[in-house]
C-alpha cells in the first residue's frame, strides 16, 4: 500500500519545512508532523462561537451590549510621562 504524500501548497512553508528538515536530517513529512502535534498540543480547545453566545446569552440575557461590557473591564493605565 502506498504511502499518503504531503501536498504543501505554500511556498513559504514548503520553504520553512524543507529548511528545518534538512537542519535536523528529518523528512519534510517527519517536521510537518511533529510541529502539527506540538501545535496541537499547546493550542488549547476553542469554544465554539455558537457556544460562546449561547453561553453568554444564557448569562447575561438576550439583549447585551458586548463594547459596554469590554468597556467596564478594559483598564487604562496612564503610560509614562516622557516630557
């Protein structure tokens, strides 16, 4: 049975994949691969935007105002005085 290819259409990854690869005498395959589950790995789970407003909705009602309430908690800083 024939082994699937790695179709990279970019060229900057294919690029980048093919440097690194040469740099750890690896396949093109191999880095792509191990970088996919590292990413996989660190990158946590994302909720679902029809979740997220599910969510909120169930929170704070039906009738929110989302820049009121980025408003409340944004916080200021005053930044330095350079004069």
């Amino acid at each position: 049975m024939a082994k699937p290819l790695l179709s990279v259409r970019s060229e900057r990854a294919r690029n980048l994949a093919n440097k690194l690869a040469r740099r750890e005498n690896r396949s093109m395959t191999d880095i792509v691969e191990r970088t996919l589950e590292a990413y996989a790995t660190r990158a946590p789970d994302r909720e679902r935007a029809s979740d997220f407003y599910a969510r909120i909705s169930s929170q704070f009602g039906s009738d929110i105002d989302l820049q009121a309430i980025i408003r409340e908690e944004h916080d200021v800083r005053a930044g330095f005085d350079l004069l």
